[in-house]
C-alpha cells in the first residue's frame, strides 16, 4: 500500500512538473519511448552553498524548482524503420551542474592567449544599431554566466547576471542563449517563462534557434512541422514569413491524381459516334431518293 501511495504522489509531482506534457507526447503518432527520469529535491544547504560560492542570488522560481526537484530530465524519441531515434530532450542542470561558463584562468596558461573576453570588443560594434534589444551579457567580469541546458551541443541556455561589480552579491539575473557562433540571444526575463517555453516547444532539437534571427536548420524545421505545426507556423510568420520555401510541400490532389484519360476517350467516341450516324443519314437519305426514281 505504501508503495502504491508513492508511485500516485510521484505521478502527481511529474504530472504538475511537466505539465502534462508526457500524455500529450505518448498519443502522438510515431512517438516512443518518453522518459522521465525522477529526481529527489535539492536540499536547501547545497542552494546556500552555492549562492555563497557563486556571489549571486537565485531567482525566487528557480530556487523553488530546485526544491521541488533537483534538475529536469524529459526524453523521447520517434520509430524509424523499425528503429527508435532519440528526437526530443527537456534538460534543466541540477543545482551541482549550475557551474559557470567562463573558468578562472589558470596559472598555466599563457600571458597573450585569446579568450572569450576578447569577443566583447567586437560585439560592441556590431550591436550598436540594436537600440532596442537588450543589452547582450559580456564575456568578462561584468556578467556571471552558469549554464542551465547543453542543448545536445548546438549552443547553450544560461543563467545570466549583468552589470555585476566584483565583491558585490548579483541579484538580477535573465535566460539567455548562446549559439555556436558565440552570439547571445535573449530568451526569457524569468526561469518561469524558460520553463514554459521549453515544454511547449516539446524539447525539440534546436528550438532555442527560433528566436534568432537564421532559425534553425532545415532538418529541425522539418520536426517542428511535423510534431508543433502551430506554434511553428506562428513563429515563422513572426520571424521569417519566407523562411518555409525549404519545406517539401505535398499537396495530395496533385500528387495522387490519376490520369484523365477515361474523359478523352469518351469524347473520341462521341465524336466518332456523331460521324458515324451522319454519315448512316447520308446514306439513308441517298437510298429513299433513288426509290423515288
């Protein structure tokens, strides 16, 4: 009874977690293997800990994640050929993976070596005529970045604190996304809102890229069309309205239409019926006149 208790409070505590989104994958065509992998919750001495080794105070909705669960893991995959493909990933890091992006410079490197630091530079001039964006985090101390997701290695989903002073505790902090060209892409002001983005975008290989301005790559849009064709479809008329010339578009009334040729030959017969029963009047009327005679 005991363990029956446990598994219905599991199933309620997954159920509000991902908000409902495993049944709606489980009764989609072709979708197999959807995962959930249970976690027990972040004890409130790891979250202290960190904040004090980080010099940062998490947000109120993330810290309340990470007590109710330490970290976010939702997979599933679809059946090709008789084989099942990984396809979607939901990915939040645990609270001993929240590390951050940019590791202090060891004593072994060398003096002039390049780093992310130097990208800031460059960036300042190509994002000055963006007066209305959002100012993009720096790579130096100004910012303190800790990656939330991996994205599978096409970019990375972080925690971003701005306009951070050394020795002073940040407390304002963003979701941002940094693709594999190292530009930043603003996703969210809240973990709320990430949150709820990535469920509703199905974990979807390269979703984060539909809000940059190249969007994701053709094969990703042709998985986005088939298992979230509305919201892609709303993100491609806010973003890029021609950006779906790529996609095999298969309209069935031409491809399955058969060839017409019952009507030709029908028309060939009338005709040759309509000849024919001219030519029997012609006759006809030659034979009643020679009778006459």
């Amino acid at each position: 009874m005991e363990e029956t208790k446990e598994s219905l409070t599991f199933k309620g505590v997954a159920e509000r977690l991902t908000l409902g989104v495993t049944r709606i994958l489980e009764n989609m065509p072709g979708v197999v293997d959807v995962r959930f992998v249970e976690r027990e919750p972040a004890e409130k001495r790891s979250l202290l800990s960190w904040e004090q080794k980080n010099t940062c105070i998490l947000p109120e909705d993330l810290r309340d994640f990470y007590l109710t669960t330490d970290g976010f893991t939702l997979t599933w995959g679809v059946k090709l050929d008789n084989e099942c493909v990984s396809l979607g990933c939901m990915m939040i890091n645990s609270v001993a993976r929240l590390c951050p992006l940019l590791q202090p410079v060891s004593l072994f490197s060398l003096p002039n070596a390049p780093s992310l630091a130097d990208l800031d530079w460059e960036e300042d001039n190509t994002e000055s005529g963006k007066r209305h964006a959002p100012a993009a985090p720096h790579f130096d101390s100004r910012s303190r970045i800790f990656e939330l997701d991996s994205c599978g290695g096409n970019g990375k989903v972080c925690l971003v604190y701005k306009n951070c002073t050394q020795g002073v505790v940040a407390q304002q902090s963003e979701i941002w996304f940094l693709d594999r060209s190292l530009c930043w892409h603003f996703l969210t002001a809240t973990f709320t809102s990430y949150y709820r983005l990535m469920i509703t975008h199905l974990g979807l290989p390269e979703w984060q890229y539909a809000f940059t301005p190249y969007g994701p790559s053709p094969q990703a849009k042709q998985w986005a069309s088939l298992y979230q064709p509305l919201i892609f479809n709303n993100e491609l008329s806010l973003h890029d309205p021609v950006s779906d010339s790529h996609l095999n578009k298969l309209d069935p009334t031409k491809a399955f239409k058969g060839k017409a040729k019952t009507p030709i030959l029908k028309k060939k017969q009338s005709a040759q019926c309509s000849s024919g029963s001219a030519a029997k009047t012609q006759g006809g009327t030659g034979r009643h006149i020679g009778v006459k005679r």
